[in-house]
C-alpha cells in the first residue's frame, strides 16, 4: 500500500455582509515554496486594508507583523 498524499490547495472567502468586509486566503500560492504557505488579503468596501502571508506549519504575518508562530506556543 503507498503513501497517500492530503493536500489543502484553493481559495477560502470569509465576508461580513453587514460590515462589507471580506477576507480571502490562498492555499498553495507562494511560488516555490511548500503547499501549505498561504497569502491573502482583507479588504473593507473593497480597498485592501492588509495582506496576510505565512504558512499553517509554522507562522502567520499580517503587514509583516508576525502574529502566530508555532516555535512560542506552549502545549496544551
């Protein structure tokens, strides 16, 4: 039996219709670079307010701020 191979590739929408805010990920976006880097972008009355970057692996910057990473998390 092989190896069978998951991957999370596409696009993910968040919006808040009452806001007019909206959120869009991208899996599998960063060109060389592993599946699980992401981009995005959050947008409100459709003018870009930040730009996401990073990797569900291992850390998540917003306007290259880092907000999560995964060597400063404590277990659980």
């Amino acid at each position: 039996m092989g190896v069978m191979k998951v991957e999370s590739k596409g696009v993910i929408t968040f919006k808040d219709e009452k806001n007019n805010i909206t959120a869009e990920i991208v899996f599998d976006s960063v060109k060389k670079r592993p599946s699980d880097f992401l981009s995005g972008k959050i947008t409100v009355n459709n003018t870009v307010v930040s730009n996401c970057y990073g990797s569900f692996m291992g850390f998540i910057e917003f306007d290259n701020v880092r907000y999560w990473d995964y060597r400063y998390i404590l277990p659980y």
